[in-house]
C-alpha cells in the first residue's frame, strides 16, 4: 500500500503560499491507518525505546496507539500551560517568534530510553526543542520517528537522533 495516496495536499495553508500536507485522509482510511501504525511498530520497536512521546497533537494520534502495540507507556509534551500539575519548560526560537513546550514532572524516569513521535517533519525546531526538554528531565533519546518527512526544508540536519519516516517529500 502507498501511504502517499492517502495523504491530501492543501495549498495555501495556513497562509498563502504553504502547501499542507494533511494526514486526516490518512487517519480516516482504516487499512492506510493500520498499515501506518505496524510501519511505524515496526520501526520503533527496533530502537528499543521504554517509553514513547508525543509532540502536541498530531504526535499524540501516533504514539498513543503505538505505545499500546508495543506495550509501552506514554508521555505527552505540549504547549505552555496545557498539563495540570507541576512542569518542566523549555523556551526556543522560532523564525518570527518564540514557543515553549512543557511536560509534566515526574512524567520520564532519569536514563529512560525515549522516541519522540510528531507527524511531520519539516525544519525540526519543534522536534529538537523537545528533544532538548527531554534530555534536561534526564531522558535518553534514542530516536525521532515521523509519518511525512518534508526533505527539501532539511529538518533532518536540526534533529541529532536516530530518524524514521514512513514517507519523504523532496519539493
């Protein structure tokens, strides 16, 4: 099966000129779903992680039922002020402003093996900033695992972990 064909484009998304690549098409067709997942399984189980992290929100839809297939848990990192409780934040730069992303205290275990899911990969400033978060709460990241990987932004050369993509777009 061809994850592509599954995968609907959007010009002009969310300004003029960005071309989206949305993965709701992927996530409403049940086989392209299920074939996702076991690639993805597949993948990650091979990295040996203990526990997987979603990146706010499409990372939660992967690593949430891909934590089960492996029978891991799983940790969520979101946007300021979206988990209870008292957390861990670390601030970056982004190219017109800049972002914080928290995860809750406690919630990694010091040296735990971690993979960091996220739906897209396109300049990797997300990515590596929750990396960042992660290593400062002491985890292990042993890799960054992706459905769509945007190759002509070289998001690639900002992340420094193992990478997986199920699909790359080179323009």
């Amino acid at each position: 099966m061809n994850l592509k064909d599954h995968i609907r484009h959007v010009p002009d998304f969310p300004k003029p000129g960005i071309l989206f690549y949305d993965i709701s098409t992927l996530l409403a067709h049940p086989q392209a779903w299920h074939e996702t997942i076991r690639q993805l399984t597949e993948g990650v189980a091979a990295m040996k992680p203990d526990l997987l992290i979603g990146i706010e929100s499409r990372g939660f839809l992967m690593a949430a039922p891909l934590a089960q297939q492996l029978g891991l848990g799983f940790a969520m990192v979101r946007k300021a002020g979206k988990l209870p409780g008292p957390t861990i934040t670390y601030s970056y730069e982004l190219e017109y402003r800049s972002d914080t992303l928290e995860i809750q205290e406690g919630a990694v275990k010091p040296g735990a093996r971690v993979v960091v899911l996220d739906d897209l990969l396109a300049t990797g400033g997300t990515m590596s900033a929750a990396i960042k978060l992660l290593r400062q709460v002491g985890a292990n990241v042993v890799g960054a695992a992706f459905i769509i990987e945007l190759a002509f932004l070289a998001g690639r050369q900002t992340v420094d972990t193992e990478i997986l993509t199920l699909m790359s777009y080179e323009s």
